[in-house]
C-alpha cells in the first residue's frame, strides 16, 4: 500500500475518515450554525483536493481571489502551526513579490478573517495561522485517514474493504488539486498531490486484480495510460488485467507499445518488471492466473472414547462448522453453559457432525459426555423423565435415589453436574421443550442438540443451519467410501453422482456404498441410473439406509395443510419460489401461505432461501412430487396448481411489459389469464420482479411445454418477458426456453402457437447476433402468423427481418420489410411498434447515405415514444438519432442524445443495449478526436458485453477500439484488436473483414 509521499503535509487536527465528495460535514450539535461558537467553528468544512475551497454546513462560503485562496491553501496545509509573513509571500509570488506584498497579505488576511469564524484564523508572532477546525473538516485529513485505513485493511488481508475505501479517499478529488491556485508553493503541493493520488488509484487497481476484477480494471487503466503514458506500473497492471481477460495478444501490444514510446521520449528500456511480466505472459505461467486463497483445514483432534457413538472413520468436510462448534464449546468453562443447537433436513448428516465435534471436544469435559438419541422424527419420542433417569444412573446416581417427577429429576441432574464438566449430547430432538429438562445449568458444561426444527425458542442457543455439502466436500466423501482408484479415471461420472444426490451426505453414502459393494459397477453405470429423477429415490437405499424413508418420517408429522402445501410446491420447477407465487400454487391469501411456508421451514423440509422466498433441497423436491402423485386427490389438483401459477407468471410479466413499454399493443393480444398476477406500484418494482423471478420464470415455461393447454400461455409468457433476453441478463437460459416451447409448438402443430414460438427464438437470435438463423425464423413466423390470421406476430416478424437485413448490408430488403412493418403497426393501432420500426428504417436510410431522412426517422420515433411515455423505447430512438446526427456531424447533440439513451438503458439493466451505446459514443469521441474518451468507452463497452451481443458485435467494438488505440499512440495494441476482429469476421463471413484488412495493411507495410 502507498501512503502520503514525502513531502505531502499530514493534517492531524483536521481528520475525521469520511466518504463524502465534499468535505465531511462537521459534528452533529444542539446548538445553531452561528458564528461565534464552537459549533460554528465545528460547522466549518475546507477543499483543496480540487478547488481551494469553503463551507459553513452546507453552504459555500466566498474564498475570494486566487492569491486569497492561495493564502487559505498555504495555511491549511500548515497543520494548525505558524507561517510567517515571509513564508507567505515567498509561498504565494515566490522570488519576484510585488513591491505592496506585506500590504496585500494583511488585506486577503482579513478578508479571509470575515468569512470565517472568529478565532479561526489568528495572528502569531508577525504570521498566521488556522487553527480550532473540527475533526474531518478538510477534504485531505480525511484522504489521508482512509489511505491509512486502507493500509492496515490491506496488511490484514480483507482487500475488499481496502479497495473500498481506497474508492472512497478518491472520490474526495474534484478535479485537479489546487486547481487555479496561483505561486510556487501551492504548484509544490499539486504535484505532489497528484502524485499521491496516482499511487492510491494504482494501490487500488492492483487490489482489483487481486479480487479478480480484472476485466472491469482495463477499461479504467486504458484511460489511465492514455493520461499518463510514461507510468510503467500503469502499463504494468493493464497487461496483467488484459492477460488475466483473455486478451493475451492485447497485452504484449501494451508491452510494444510502452516500449517504443520510452525509447522515442526517453531513450530508455522498460523496467526490469515490466519486461519480465512481458517474458511471463509469453510463457502463460500459472503464477499470473488470478489468484486464490483456500482456507486452511483445522487440525484434527485426538479422539477419546466415552459414551459418544463412534466417530466415522471417513468424516470429511464441514470445516467451518467444526471450528465454530469447537469455539462455541471450548468457551463453556467461562460461561453458565454452551448450547449449540443444529437444524436440518434428514440425511444432511447433523448427527454425524455433532458426534465428530463432540469428540474433538471431549478433552475439555474430563468429567463425561452424555449421549441421548431423542427420537423427535418419529412417532414416539423420547420422554424427558426418561432420559433423565438415564442420564442420572450414568452420572453415578442409585436407581433408588432417582425421583419419579420430571422437575424433581431435572432438579437433581443439574445438582449433580455441579462443579463438573460435562458435554451433553442431545440427538434428533423433536422440539425446544422436549430439550429444555435435559440442559445442565452450571458453568464448565456445554450441551450440543440437534433436531430437525430450528429451535429459536430455545433460550441463549447459538443456532446451526445445517446445509448440504459443497461439491468438494462431497466429491471427497464420496471417493472415500468408493475408493480413488476408481473414481480418478472417472471424476465426471463422479461428479455426476454427487450432483444427483443433491450433496446430501446421507444420498451420497448411500450410493458410494452400493457402487463399493458392486465391483462389476462403474462410476458411469451409478451416474445413469441415478439420472432418471423418476426412479432416483428409489435407488438411494441401501441396507436399512434410505433416502425416501428419512424424508417419510418428516412428512408422516406434517399436518394436513402442511402437507398439501408440501405436496403442491413441489410440483413447479426452477431454482426457488417467491411468496406470491406460492399463494398462486396454493390458491390461498398470502398471509396463510407464509404461515404454512414457515412452518415447513421449521420442520427443515423447507428451505428459506431469501425474505420472501422459499426453496426445496433437490431429493425432497423428488420426493414432494412423488407424495402428489400419491396423495393428492383428486388428481386435477395437480394440472390446476400448476395452471394457476402459469396465471400468475403471465399476467404479472404482461404488467411488467406493460409499465416498461405504455401503449405496446402485445398485452392485448396474449393468452386470457384467469387468476391475477401482482400490480406493481411503479416502473422499478416492476423490473425488479422480472430479473428477481427470471430463473424461476423461465424454468416454468420450459416445464408448461409438456403441457398442450398450458403451451399457449407459456409461449405468450416468454414473449411478455423478452426482456430477458434482449437486455442480456439471461439470453442463454432464454434461447434453451424459446428451443423447447418450439419443438413443443410443432408437435402440436397449431400455426398461431409454432409462430408465436419462433418469434420469440428469433428475437434471441437476433439478440445473440445469429442473423442468418433469425431470418429464416422471421420469414416462418409471418407465414405461419398469416395462415392464423395472427396480425401481431406479422408486424413484429417484419420489423425484425429489416433489422437484419440492415445488419446484412441488404438495405433495400431491409426498406421493403419496415414499410410493411410501419404499415401492419398502424393497421393494429400500435404506436410504439410504428415508432420501433420508424427508428430502425432511420438506420438503413443512414446506411444508405440518406442522412437527412434518417434524422427525421429516428425523431418522428422518438416523438411517439416520448407522447406514450416510453422512456426504454425512448431510449432506442434516441439512440438511433445519436447515430445519424454522427454521421452528419452534429456531434455534441449525437452524444447528448447518447447519452440519454445510455442513462435509460442502464437504469433499465439493458445490458445489450448500455454496451452498444458505449460503442456509438466512443464513434462520436474518434469523429470528434477525442480518442482517450474513445478507447475508454470502447473498453467500457467490451466489459459489458462480455458474454452477450454476440460475436459480430464484439468485432465492430474492437475495430472501433483499435481506432481510439493508435489515435493515442498504441499502435501495437490496436493492431492485436484489429487482428482479433478480423479473425471474428473472416469466421462469420462478415463484409467488415475487408475494411479491417485495410487498416491493418498500410502498418504492416511501414
């Protein structure tokens, strides 16, 4: 970490950390902002990191002219101590003062003294000074206190809070430091000031390497090098950063480039470092992958037999929950009892964990450990009086001593562990009140419980969710029982075996003991038989061992509310389920369904993945849909569960659609729902619903597919929620969704459903940017759409094919497809699709030279949207207006307009769309010359893109990129860009293959 260079003054009467922009404010007081107390003094905030600066609160304060600032920036930077008048005038005009010097630093002084407090500025000895400023009231104390709390932060190994508040010291600049501060001692202070701020931005980055960040650092670190190209460390960390991104070819052309500069300007080589991270880089050492830190194993403790069961000899895992136990009960001699309680679903392996710990622990309980299997999943469980009688007799106690009441038998286990210490071991209890009896109750004893209920009534517990494990850890256990040998030659099968165990410890012993007692088995052979979830169950038993019946006894306890619900929420794929979603299933007020939910969340059948959210291990989703294929009754119960949460999807993604595009016309023509969806309160709640319920959503439509009558509305739901797939949140999972409603739209074989399925795979093609694919989807959708006399999907595969063939260079084709799209759009009454495909026809008339007209386009879109209040398809034209008003040369109104368009796309999460805005704008930096700004939001543009967009898009912004590169004079690594694009073209058959030929030729003939 760089702290404050030599030099720069420290400022330790005046430091508070803040995060602010502006100085921090001062100390909350009961008393008013006047002058003349010590809360107008504390009220009083100063900025040098920028311009020199004032506050009184939140008010600025006059500082007057630039030798009166220069003279406030002088003695703030004095720390509190005395300059003289001398030091002054030799600070504010150096070796050439004014004849009147003394005379205009008295006149700045008392001007000075007017604005602020009284006592604040004092005369001393024939000089000045500031003094009595409160804590954290200039912008540099408070720098320099997260520098050094970043420091320390960093010394301590938690990098992220040191990068955050590296983040937060610079963000105190405002500009440059001192900015129009007249006189030598304050251009001192900029330069080292400056300097300072480089070495924390570098600290900075270089922890975002750490972290692995690295592809979000390059796009900073270009404008960094492009500002400051003769810092090797800077050139040093963007190699790294475009090597750790992938971009290794882009990163030797950074070691070219510095190179060649540092011998033109310097007559220099680049620092031993730089050149051998280059030699590094070539060889694609290891050591320069981004790094990890594995979190030690703990040390194992010598195991001593007592009434504990017997540890197993292939426990593996669970580390962090071993050590937090281990501390919980190595605390009980200091405390009147340690109580640790773990919750989890059967077969998550608690009792397994407590019994390891347990005996870790049993040094430190010389005086016994007691051991009880509480049997609280059965039908009978233990009686506390019982237990206790038990535990009394192993404690030394007569069986005539032994009284016959709970409390009396309570009374006298707790007077017998007096003075003893002893680790009670408490399994399988049924709930806080069967345990309560069997606690002891002094200091030096501890108690350990486990139990499927998640027991917050148990007073003073420290509480245990137990988890499955990670897939390491389970991976491990299972080549333990099997053996390496044959797991090693077969790690994915294995892999696979765990995966459809779900991680549970007691599914994977299970089947690693069948496939250890089976020599003939391979791990594949395992791997396909627990593949079918039908029959998966049903293969995880082994001996008196089985998955089905551990999950039976939970589900035997459950009441019959709980269980129906139980039952039913099974059904409905994907990762979770929301509150109201569950309602939907469970067709009952909210309110209800989260009593019932919660009430299987303690029972650990349930899992609460979120507030609001609720989700199921994925062997007890197997089994809750085995128990409703049983139990439920009638057997329509099923199809009309699922049927109200298709319902509920749609109409809630048709309010989403609805919000985000007013007076899109798509709402009216899905599929009729009869029960509602949610009513969001504004645009925002609404998006968040979207990308919240994406996973869920999407999973749900693909499951509605093997369903004819739900098939409609699950395609009409994919359709409503294409935002998914067009803002690059979840394209992938989107495009496999849009595949499997197809393929089950063409089984039905209905025109209107197939087309619908195409449009919306066609749109994730195009999104994607597979243009020839989508195409020929479009051109099927407005056949199949006119044989149903489906006007809508018409119009929207119309507009899309003129897209295309603008991105295919067919701007004739691309004319004929929108006129008739504008044209169908009027007919339908649909405005904002007439002002889509107005936008999109402004760009093939500016591919066509047609600038004018294309000006015109893009603004009669943008006025519809703008009158409907479509601000995301607002957005979209003014993107299109940004680019003919480009290529006509009004730049900074092509950039303003850009930037609105950027603002929405951002705040909309329209990934794909804020990615290509960054390209237009960083077109308009190179038009304007602007090349630094350029490379920056090129760069900028290829982080958010990154896995969306596909790769036509990627080639344009890394062409555009080479271009800002050799405007800055990084030739090399404009021509790995220009290369990388060219390779992407050649590849797809593009046309801009050969206009990346041509800038690339006349370098390589130099």
């Amino acid at each position: 970490m760089d702290g404050v260079p030599d030099g720069v003054p420290r400022v330790p009467e005046q430091r508070r950390s803040d995060s602010s922009a502006q100085p921090p404010k001062s100390p909350e007081s009961g008393e008013s902002g006047e002058s003349g107390g010590s809360t107008a003094r504390a009220a009083l905030r100063f900025g040098v990191l920028g311009p020199v600066r004032a506050w009184r609160g939140d008010e600025p304060l006059t500082t007057g002219s630039p030798q009166q600032r220069a003279l406030l920036a002088a003695l703030l930077l004095r720390e509190g101590r005395t300059a003289t008048a001398a030091e002054l005038i030799d600070a504010l005009w150096g070796e050439d003062p004014p004849s009147q010097a003394l005379a205009a630093l008295r006149t700045y002084a008392s001007r000075l003294r007017k604005v602020l407090d009284s006592g604040v500025l004092v005369s001393e000895s024939g000089g000045y000074a500031i003094r009595g400023l409160g804590d954290g009231a200039l912008d540099l104390a408070v720098a320099q206190d997260l520098a050094t709390e970043a420091e320390k932060a960093r010394s301590a190994g938690d990098l992220c809070h040191a990068r955050e508040v590296l983040r937060r010291a610079l963000a105190l600049w405002d500009g440059e430091t001192l900015a129009g501060v007249p006189g030598p001692y304050a251009e001192a202070q900029r330069v080292r000031l400056e300097e300072w701020r480089l070495q924390l931005a570098e600290s900075r980055l270089d922890m975002d390497l750490e972290q692995g960040c690295h592809a979000e650092a390059v796009s900073e670190l270009t404008a960094l090098t492009a500002a400051h190209p003769l810092r090797e460390r800077l050139r040093e960390l963007l190699m790294l950063a475009l090597y750790r991104s992938g971009r290794q070819a882009e990163a030797l052309a950074v070691y070219a480039d510095t190179r060649r500069l540092l011998a033109d300007e310097l007559g220099v080589d680049p620092r031993p470092g730089l050149s051998e991270l280059q030699q590094r880089i070539l060889q694609a050492d290891p050591g320069l992958a981004e790094p990890s830190s594995p979190a030690p194993e703990p040390a194992s403790v010598q195991v001593r037999p007592a009434q504990l069961p017997a540890t197993v000899p292939d426990f593996t895992g669970r580390s962090g929950f071993v050590r937090e136990l281990g501390d919980i009960l190595a605390s009980a001699e200091n405390r009147v009892m340690a109580v640790s309680a773990l919750a989890g679903i059967g077969g998550v392996g608690k009792t397994t964990l407590a019994v390891h710990v347990a005996h870790q622990a049993r040094g430190a309980f010389p005086d016994g450990q007691l051991y009880v299997d509480l049997q609280g999943a059965g039908a009978r469980a233990a009686e506390p009086e019982t237990v206790l009688g038990s535990f009394l007799r192993a404690l030394g106690t007569a069986d005539s001593a032994i009284p016959d009441s709970l409390e009396e038998r309570a009374a006298l286990y707790r007077s017998v562990l007096a003075g003893r210490r002893v680790l009670v071991l408490l399994d399988n209890a049924r709930d806080a009140a069967q345990v309560r009896p069997l606690l002891p109750g002094t200091d030096g004893c501890a108690a350990l419980v486990t139990s499927r209920m998640r027991m917050v009534d148990l007073a003073g517990a420290h509480l245990i969710d137990l988890d499955v494990m990670a897939p390491d850890e389970a991976l491990a256990l299972f080549t333990k029982i099997v053996g390496e040998e044959r797991v090693a030659s077969e790690r994915k099968a294995a892999l696979d075996v765990v995966a459809a165990c779900g991680f549970l410890p007691l599914a994977i012993r299970i089947a690693a003991s069948r496939l250890a007692a089976r020599r003939t088995w391979t791990v594949s052979v395992l791997a396909a038989k627990l593949a079918d979830e039908r029959r998966r169950l049903d293969e995880l038993q082994a001996g008196d061992l089985a998955v089905k019946a551990t999950f039976e006894l939970g589900y035997g306890q459950l009441e019959p509310a709980q269980a129906r619900a139980f039952r039913l929420l099974g059904l409905a794929d994907g990762p979770d389920i929301s509150l109201p979603a569950a309602a939907a299933i469970l067709d009952l007020p909210v309110e209800d369904t989260e009593d019932l939910l919660e009430s299987l969340v303690d029972t650990s059948l349930l899992e609460s993945a979120a507030p609001g959210r609720y989700r199921f291990h994925d062997l007890v989703r197997l089994y809750a849909r085995a128990c409703a294929e049983r139990d439920e009754l009638p057997p329509s119960e099923r199809g009309a569960a699922l049927s109200r949460l298709l319902d509920f999807y749609l109409a809630s993604a048709a309010g989403v659609y609805a919000i985000e595009r007013p007076g899109d016309r798509l709402v009216d023509h899905l599929a009729v729902t009869v029960h509602p969806g949610l009513v969001f309160p504004d645009r925002r709640a609404a998006r968040d619903w979207l990308y919240t319920e994406a996973n869920c959503l999407l999973a749900f439509a693909r499951q509605s597919a093997s369903c004819p009558e739900s098939l409609p509305r699950a395609i009409d739901l994919l359709w409503a929620a294409l935002d998914l797939s067009e803002s690059g949140a979840h394209p992938r999972e989107y495009e496999a969704t849009a595949r499997a409603l197809l393929e089950a739209a063409r089984e039905v074989g209905v025109p209107q459903v197939e087309a619908r399925a195409l449009m919306t795979l066609a749109h994730a093609h195009v999104d994607g940017g597979r243009f020839d694919m989508a195409d020929q989807e479009a051109e099927q959708v407005i056949r199949l759409a006119r044989q149903a006399s489906d006007l809508l999907p018409v119009c929207w595969g119309r507009n899309a094919r003129g897209i295309i063939a603008l991105y295919q260079n067919r701007n004739a084709d691309g004319e004929d497809h929108l006129s008739h799209a504008i044209q169908h759009f009027r007919t339908l009454g649909d405005r904002p699709g007439e002002a889509s495909a107005l936008c999109n026809l402004s760009r093939i008339h500016l591919a066509a030279g047609r600038t004018q007209s294309a000006v015109a386009l893009a603004q009669q879109g943008i006025e519809i949207y703008d009158a409907m209040g479509n601000s995301m398809r607002g957005a979209n034209g003014r993107y299109a207006l940004g680019m003919a008003l480009t290529q006509s040369g009004g730049l900074t109104a092509a950039a303003d307009r850009l930037h609105e368009a950027l603002e929405v796309f951002r705040d909309s999460r329209q990934r794909l769309w804020e990615g290509m805005t960054l390209f237009r704008l960083a077109e308009v930096d190179i038009a304007a010359r602007r090349n630094a700004q350029a490379a920056t939001n090129a760069e900028l543009a290829l982080t958010v893109l990154r896995g969306i967009g596909g790769e036509w898009r990627r080639g344009n912004v890394l062409t555009v990129l080479g271009r800002a590169l050799t405007g800055i004079g990084q030739t090399d690594r404009a021509q790995a860009c220009w290369r990388e694009a060219l390779h992407i073209y050649e590849g797809l058959g593009a046309p801009e293959a050969m206009a990346v030929r041509e800038l690339l030729t006349p370098v390589q003939a130099v």
